[in-house]
C-alpha cells in the first residue's frame, strides 16, 4: 500500500524586520539615533536594600536602540 500527497507542505516565512513575539505597550518618543516617534515601553522594580524605584525602559521600533529612564 502507497499513499501519495498531491499538495506540497506549507512552510511559514517569518519576516524578522516585522514579526514580534512580544507585544508591549507603545509610546511616543522621539529616538535619538533614527528620529522615529514610537517606542516600545516596559519598567522593571529596582530593589536595593536602601532604595525601591522603577527604571522605565523605551526601545525605538523602527531600529531598536534601547534607553531607559530611572525614577
């Protein structure tokens, strides 16, 4: 017994440049290396012993350039 498939598997192309598994909240913020006005945002808790604050980071979604602001 044989069995033959008429159709090809699919096979998923994934364009890097535009697919994102994570999917955080955006803002607008000028980015200081491409001019780009939206950026993706997220805090992270800073425990110290001494001091708790949130550092809050943006990263540029059209080149990626990371910066944060502590406060």
């Amino acid at each position: 017994m044989s069995i033959h498939c008429s159709k090809s598997p699919e096979i998923a192309v994934i364009d890097k440049k535009t697919a994102s598994l994570r999917q955080m909240p955006t803002v607008n913020m000028v980015c200081l290396t491409c001019g780009h006005t939206e950026s993706e945002t997220w805090n992270v808790e800073a425990a110290d012993e001494t001091i708790h604050s949130t550092i809050t980071f943006f990263r540029c979604t059209n080149c990626g350039t990371t910066r944060r602001k502590s406060g």
